[in-house]
C-alpha cells in the first residue's frame, strides 16, 4: 500500500459522461486512483484511462451526475485501487466498489491488494480436478462443477437464475476432504429486492459465516460495475491462494458488466464492435474469467460460475458468444423448461461441462457417474425426439420402445430435473435418481453402461 | 328309499365341496392378508426411514444455520469491540500530536514536510496554508524555499502544511490529518495486532 499523497488538480477541461477530462496533469500513471471532489466536498473515486499531452481522462467509478468544470477537482492518489484483504472478510457485506454497507467497521486489513490481480503464470497452472457438490442433481449429476473450472450459467430476462445461484451458495461444498470452502458472491446492477433475497437467503441458511458479498444494486453508478467483479475476484484470490480454501466465486450479472463497458467506450468515442461492445470486449471478460484456476504448491483454488442474461434469449449475441470461448463449458436454462414450471429449468442438450470427467469417477464421485449420466443425456436426447415424432403421428403410431423413451422424458424432468429451491442433494441421491430414470428402459437399451454397473444399480421399473 | 339316499349322498357331497371351496378361500385370503401385511410392514419401514433422514437433515440444516449465525453474531461483535478500542486509541493520539510542543524536531518536520510538497507539485512557486499554532515555524522555514510565501489564511488543522501553485492549478494536502487519514489503515493494523488480531 502506498502511504504518498497525491496532487489535487482543479484545471478540468471536460465532462463527457462518465468520463472527466483534467486538464495541466503532466505525472498520472494509467489505472491510477483518483479522487474527485466537488464542489460541496463530496468524493467520487475514479481511475485513470488515459493521459498524455498533459491531460488525464479520468472514470468516475460513482458517475458525474451533479459535477461542474468549475469547482470540481481531482486527486491523483499515485496507487492503483486497492481492496483490503484478510480472513475478517468473510461473512461480511460490501458494496460494488468493496465498502462495508453492513453497519460495521472496515475490516482490518492483512494485505493490500490490486484489484486488478496478477496474472497466472500458465507454468504454474494446475489442471482442475475434484468435485464441487452443489446439491443441485442436474449440475453435479450431468455438468459437473470442478475446482478450479470457469462455468458460466447462460439464462435469459426472468428466468429463475438468482434463485439458482443463491441455492448454489447455500448448498455448494466440496465433499470428502477437510479443507476449508468460501462463497464470494457478486451481485452486479441487480434489484433491491435481488439484492436482499441474495443476502437474506445466505443468513438464514447460516451459509453467510463462509461468504462474501458484494452487491452492486441497478440504481448504481454503471460504471461502478466494472469495478464489483474484480474486488469479488481479489477476495476470492486471496481466500484460496493465502489461505488456502477452496473458493466457488458466483458473478450475476455479467451482462450488466457488458453493458457498463459499452457505456465507457461510447463515452470515449471508440469504434463500436458488435451491437455497440467495444472491440476489446473479449479480452476484457478474459481478465476477469482467467482469474479462475489452481496453481501448483498452493492448497485453494478459485472456481467461478458467472452467470449471464442473454438479450432475446440469443445464444448468438456477443456476451454469451465471446463468454463461451474463454470458459469451460456452459449451462444454459430453457425457456420452454421455465415456462413448464421446471425447477432448475436447465437444458442439457445446449449445456456442457468440459472438464467434468476430470472431476468425477471412483475416488472423487463415484464409478459409474460418468456412464449413468451418458446414457440420461442419450435418453433424454431420444425423448426430444419421440417427444417431436409424437406431435406428428401421434401416441398410437410409437413403437413400445418408443413409448419408454416418452416416459423417460417426463421422468427425466420430474424426478431428477425437477428440485425444490431448498433441497440439497447428495451426490448419491442424484445418482440414484439418475438409475432411476435410465431404469426405464429395457436392459437392452442401456448401451453406454457397462454390464456390471448395469447389474448393481438398474431396478427394473 | 333308494332316491332319497342318493339325494342325501349328492348333498352331502355338495356340502363338502362348498365347504373345502370356502376352507380354500379362507386360506387364500389369510395367505394374501400376511402378505398384505408383511408387504406394508416392508413399505412402512422404507416410509419410516425416510422421514427419519429427512428429519435428520432438517436438523443437520437448522443446527449448522443456528450455529453459522451464532459464530457470526459474536465475530461481529468482537469487530466492533475492537473498532471501538482502535477509535479510542486514535483519539489518544490525535490530542497528544494536539498538545505536542513546537520544538527542533516538529521545525524539521514541518521542513521535510516542505520539500516533499514541493517535489510532489513540480514546482518552488508554491503558496503555503496552515495553521494558527504553526505558522511561526513555518514563517521560520521560508528563507530556505525561496518562491514559496505563506498565506494570511488559517486552516483547521492538527498540523502541517497545505500547499498550493501560485497558478492554482495544483493542491497538495500535507497535513498531519491528511497524512493520518492516508496511514489510517496500517495503523489500525498495527492498533489490531495489539488486542491480539
């Protein structure tokens, strides 16, 4: 932490939006802290995005609403923004900048860290492994979450996602191990009303002890957006590389993120890429999803599941579409499933996890969870299509077989699928959920499961 | 005579296959009644142990809330316990740095104070601000920073100096409040690591 005071200019030459303009500023760094204060002494943070010719463009993290030319000035701090870490941050609540706004003190800082983090050595990366129980059947039965992995949750306006990454909160922890599990959790331009179910919902289930919270509210400054995951995300760094936990950070929502960084560029008067994102669009949300991973000699690991609205529902658009590049595999949630009434209305067909059957298998899960959830994905893809074939001829004309798939269909999304918001499943129940759906189906027709899981686990139906 | 024996005889016969078929019917339906039964002792004791597990991880459930929340309340607590300790501290301090005498030791400080200022602004030609208590130091100090005037204009402050360019383009707060501010987290810190965090 740097302990120097920094100069106070009070030459601004423009305000453009977000952006403030200081004018006769000949010794700014980029990323610089700065500290804007108007004319009635309040304070706004702010960081350098630009300097030369003796000029600074300055983003005010809390907005320029209210400020002047006149009267208004800036304090370059001469240090890049830093959060306060130290294992005092759990089970505390801050605001999008990383404020304390649950009526206590500032924790008492450890460390001093740049919220921007350092980058991981590729060298020293350690391939994730072991399993994360969520509890919930449809991600760790058949998308499977791994320590260390980047998962994002595709989902669209009003689906239940919040009720799904505050379950995930609650319920998330890493089975067969002592070692320690944190939640940092960053809610970003969300409702009032998100915002307090989030907190509300952590308190009561007594998870809140292990989490951290950092909600941006929707009546924020956009811009202080930007800002909420990389706090989050230098908590979580800290959580798993100093102290050595294992770290499950859930960013909601990232669009929101997008949109803040649409507005910056807009303001700044850079060429627009697709749909108006600026063209670096792509390497931004990589600073942010890369800081997922294990490194070699260190205990912790960070896990991130960044969840997304897609506009339109548009798996296309470029926030879900450049998303899907940088992280491994994603869950999409269906509209058709949520307008059923599906709780978690998770499509599987369009949802993987890559790095799944790293995670999973005997000694992290269990033998056959690998072929059981093969031959559900089988099944349930032969249902869709029997479903669709049944539209047309009708019940009547289906073969027998036909029929069976019908039923795994609707089984597949009742009894496994199908979950209540506060019920927390063990990887065993899921699993057994999983035989029950496939059990089905005639033996014959288990075709990706070896003969001898097939005769300790099938129960004929 | 004949007749009516063998009426007696077909009677008789039909009396005992009635009632061998009902004897039958008796045994079939106890032997379905004691699997009926041992049938729903089976299901009952599934239905028993079910509940029992689900009562078991309500418990588990309300236990870890009860003690999650416990844990946090008296951490929380404790924070401000120690917040409330370090304010205290800080308030020691500030009056003592109030009531410090302006000897040797704080002219230097005031000088070292002067040259920083200057080096952070980029220029000598600087107007210098202060308080009443320490004006006479730093009046004192100005024939070593030539370009630099002190202002008639009295700020509140504990001590140190604010300066600004005679332009006016650029401020630099180098107050002992300013400074305290700047410091006031590894302080705390260091306050903390006293009470044993």
């Amino acid at each position: 932490m740097s302990t120097q005071g920094g100069v106070q200019y009070s030459k601004i030459a423009e305000i453009k939006g977000p952006l403030v303009v200081v004018d006769g500023v000949d010794s700014a760094a980029f990323d610089e802290l700065v500290e804007i204060q108007t004319t009635g002494g309040e304070k706004r943070l702010g960081k350098v995005l630009e300097v030369g010719n003796g000029k600074a463009i300055v983003q005010v993290f809390e907005g320029t609403t209210g400020l002047s030319v006149s009267g208004t000035s800036a304090k370059f701090m001469g240090k890049v923004m830093e959060m306060p870490v130290s294992e005092e941050v759990l089970g505390r609540v801050f605001d999008g900048l990383g404020r304390p706004i649950d009526g206590l003190p500032d924790p008492i800082a450890s460390k001093f860290l740049d919220i921007n983090g350092e980058p991981m050595n590729p060298e020293q990366r350690e391939y994730p492994r072991d399993f994360i129980q969520t509890g919930v059947s449809v991600i760790d039965g058949m998308l499977t979450l791994v320590r260390g992995q980047k998962l994002p949750i595709f989902s669209g306006s009003g689906m239940s996602h919040n009720i799904l990454a505050a379950q995930i909160a609650r319920q998330a922890a890493v089975v067969g191990t002592t070692d320690e599990f944190a939640v940092v959790f960053a809610a970003i331009g969300v409702q009032y009303s998100e915002a307090e179910y989030f907190k509300r919902s952590l308190e009561e289930s007594g998870a809140l002890k292990r989490s951290v919270l950092f909600l941006n509210l929707a009546d924020d400054p956009a811009i202080e957006r930007i800002i909420t995951p990389r706090v989050a995300l230098t908590v979580a760094e800290y959580l798993a590389y100093d102290l050595g936990m294992h770290v499950l950070v859930i960013l909601t929502d990232m669009t929101n993120y997008a949109e803040a960084l649409r507005e910056i560029s807009a303001a700044r008067e850079e060429v627009p890429g697709r749909k108006g994102y600026p063209g670096y669009l792509y390497t931004d949300l990589s600073t942010i999803y890369e800081r997922a991973g294990r490194l070699h000699g260190r205990k912790g690991s960070v896990t991130q599941m960044p969840i997304l609205t897609m506009p339109s529902d548009d798996i296309t658009h470029p926030i879900p579409d450049l998303t899907g590049y940088i992280t491994e595999g994603q869950i999409v949630l269906g509209r058709d499933l949520f307008r059923q009434g599906v709780y978690p209305p998770v499509n599987i067909l369009m949802s993987l996890s890559r790095i799944m059957k790293d995670g999973i298998g005997e000694g992290r899960t269990r033998a056959d969870h690998q072929e059981v959830s093969n031959q559900n994905y089988d099944a349930y893809s032969r249902s869709q299509e029997v479903r669709a074939l049944a539209g047309i001829v009708g019940k009547a004309g289906l073969t027998g077989v036909d029929l069976k798939y019908l039923e795994v269909g609707d089984s597949f999304e009742k009894d496994f699928l199908t979950q209540a918001v506060d019920e927390n499943r063990t990887i065993e129940e899921t699993l057994s959920l999983q035989w029950k759906v496939v059990s089905l189906l005639p033996k014959n027709e288990l075709t990706k499961i070896k003969d001898k899981f097939i005769d300790q686990y099938y129960k004929e139906r | 005579m004949g007749s009516d024996s063998a009426l007696e005889q077909t009677v008789e016969k039909i009396i005992h296959n009635t009632e061998e078929q009902i004897l039958s019917n008796l045994k079939d339906a106890l032997k379905s009644s004691q699997d009926a039964l041992s049938n729903s002792h089976v299901s009952l004791e599934q239905e028993y142990d079910r509940i029992i597990s689900e009562g078991k991880k309500e418990a588990e459930k309300l236990e870890k809330q009860i003690i999650g929340n416990a844990d946090l309340d008296s951490r929380n607590k404790q924070l401000v316990l120690i917040e409330e300790s370090i304010e205290k501290v800080f308030d020691k301090a500030i009056k003592k740095i109030q009531d410090a005498d302006r000897n040797s030791d704080y002219s230097k400080l005031i000088s070292s104070m002067l040259e920083e200022s200057i080096r952070t602004i980029g220029t000598p030609d600087i107007i210098i601000q202060t308080n009443s208590k320490d004006k006479s130091v730093v009046q004192s100090l100005l024939s070593k920073f030539p370009g630099a005037t002190l202002s008639n204009d009295v700020i509140d402050c504990l001590g140190g100096i604010k300066v600004q360019s005679k332009d006016g383009t650029m401020k630099f707060d180098n107050t002992i409040d300013a400074r305290l501010e700047r410091l006031k987290p590894l302080i705390r810190k260091d306050i903390a690591s006293k009470f044993g965090r």
